[in-house]
C-alpha cells in the first residue's frame, strides 16, 4: 500500500478503480473529506466493487445528518447483499443513537459510535467495512474530530479528498499512525454541493419515514432507564423531557433499537411517553438527545 502518485494536469480523476488498487487488501477503509467531495459516492462504488471481488462487505455510515444507514441522529452499520444503486440501499444491521444531526454536538459519541460499529462488524465476519466520514474536518475541531476518528476507528487505509489541502494536517496525522496506507485524491469535477434546504429537506424525509409506522407508546420509567446522550451541553434539564425532543431507545445490551420522539414525560417522572415504531417491551433504556423534531 503507497500514496497516490502526483497526477499530471489533464490525467482524467482518479475513481474508485485507483482507490481500489491503492486500498487492495485493507480490510476497513475510512474516507475523510470536506461536505459535498463526494464521499458517500465512492463509498458506494467502493462497496460495489469489493462485493464483485466476493468480499463480505460492511458500510459504516458516520453522517449524523446526511443518513444513508439508519435515520438522522445515528450512526449505521449496513451490509451489502448486492450491488448498491446508493448507500441507503445496504441492509441496516446496527445503529447507534448519537442524540444530535449535527457531530459538532455529538463529538466524543459519534467517534465512538463508528468504531463501536466497525468492531461489531467485523465481528460479524464482514471481511470489508468502508466507512463514510461526516464532512467534519475545517478548522481545530474539524481536525480534532477527523483525528479522533482515526484514532478510534482504526483504519487500515484513509482515503482523503480535497479541494485544496484542507486535509495537510489531517493527512499529517494518518501518516503518522503505524499501518494506515493513505490515499489523496482530489474532488472529482462533477461533484454537486447541496444546499442548507437539501440537506435539511433530507434529514425531515429520513425523518418522516422512519416514523412512518410510529404509534404512541408508554415506558414505565419504573423499568426503563433514562439517561441523556452525552455531549457539550451537558444533560438535559432535570424538569422532563420536553415534546418533541428525539430519543434513543435502546434494548438491555445497550443497542439502539430505534429513534422516539417524546409526547408526554409525566410530572412525577414515573411514565414517559414516546412515539415510536419500537414496541414498549423490547425497550430497556431511553436516551434523551438534542433534537427537537416537529412534524
Ligand atoms: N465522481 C463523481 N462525478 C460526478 N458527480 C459526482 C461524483 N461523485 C459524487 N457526485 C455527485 O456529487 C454530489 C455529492 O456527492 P456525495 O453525496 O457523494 O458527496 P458527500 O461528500 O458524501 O456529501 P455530504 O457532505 O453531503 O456527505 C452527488 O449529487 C453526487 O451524485
Ligand atoms: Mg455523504
């Protein structure tokens, strides 16, 4: 496994065949790169191709808000049956509730998540996972989270793509880990930016249709625990969890079974009442997250 050599002006943009041959025996493969570089589109072609090549294949998908596997606020991990026509169209194994659409409120457990998932993929004999980063790498926090990433996840290969070199430093640190093989490949021409209406457009239909079949439900926190997602601003207020607010439920191994959206948090604390598609007696534990969703 090398870098990519330089490329000389003119050279048609390297795709997933040249990540293919630069990632070829890499069992978990991280790509890195700014919002709208194309990520999730590689990732797709990449899981397509190593499917072909007979692999067990494993996507973890790390866009809180962009969800292609499990629904916004969650970390996916999906499998490849067949050829993808996009990412979503892997089938859901596992997610995890990370309580925000956003990874800048959701740092530390969205890192966790992604390795968390790409451990129990692997454990389930997925020979390949490709992991889909989250487009968070601008800035102290943007190389903080991609960082922390890499630390967590473990990759065998990061495959970075830039406009410029928003990644130096990012890069600098994937270099610097033992093992990692390290791919630089520049934003392909025809990539389309979404705008802040798309994106906010997709994360309300990801939404909506994961609570197609929501009806209400009543926990007995009697039986059920109730704990909030941790992150920067601290727990929610000791009053109640107010409507609206999206919650994990999740069963007695700490797994996340699906997403609630809270409708009534009793003044006594003793039922809190959610809607969701999760039937109440698979439910063990309630994490309160940051979102508020209307619908
Ligand atoms: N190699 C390519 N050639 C042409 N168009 C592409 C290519 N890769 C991606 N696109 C298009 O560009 C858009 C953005 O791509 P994609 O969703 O893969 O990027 P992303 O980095 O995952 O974005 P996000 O920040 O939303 O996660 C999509 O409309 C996609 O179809
Ligand atoms: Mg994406």
């Amino acid at each position: 496994l090398a870098e990519v050599p330089e490329r000389a002006d003119g050279d048609p943009p390297p795709g997933p065949d040249l990540v293919r041959a630069q990632t070829a025996r890499a069992p978990v493969i991280l790509l890195v790169g700014d919002s709208d570089t194309g990520k999730t589109s590689l990732a797709t072609a990449l899981a397509n191709a190593l499917l072909a090549e007979g692999h067990r294949v494993g996507i973890v998908d790390g866009d809180v808000g962009q969800s292609e596997i499990g629904p916004p606020t969650t970390v996916g991990l999906g499998c490849a049956r067949g050829p993808l026509r996009r990412l979503g169209h892997a089938e859901l194994m596992a997610m995890r509730f990370v309580g925000s659409t956003s990874p800048l409120q959701a740092f530390a457990v969205t890192v966790e998540a992604m390795g968390a998932l790409v451990e129990r993929g692997l454990g389930a004999g997925l020979a390949r996972i490709v992991v889909d980063g989250c487009g968070l790498v601008r800035g102290g926090l943007g190389h903080a989270f991609a960082c922390a990433t890499i630390d967590r996840v473990r990759p065998h290969a990061v495959v970075v793509l830039e406009r410029a070199n928003e990644c130096e430093s990012i890069v600098g640190h994937a270099r610097s880990v033992p093992g990692v093989a390290v791919v630089r490949l520049p934003v392909a021409p025809g990539v389309r930016r979404r705008t802040a209406a798309e994106r906010r457009e997709w994360r309300a239909r990801a939404l909506a249709a994961h609570f197609a079949s929501a009806r209400a439900v009543r926990l007995s926190l009697g039986h059920v625990a109730l704990r909030a997602v941790p992150g920067p601003r601290g727990a929610p207020a000791p009053g109640g969890v107010a409507p609206g607010t999206l919650v994990g439920l999740e069963d007695g191994a700490g797994e996340t079974l699906g997403l609630g959206i809270a409708r009534d948090h009793d003044p006594g604390g003793v039922t809190l009442t959610v809607s969701t598609g999760v039937p109440a007696a698979a439910v063990a534990a309630v994490a309160v997250g940051r979102e508020v969703y209307s619908r």
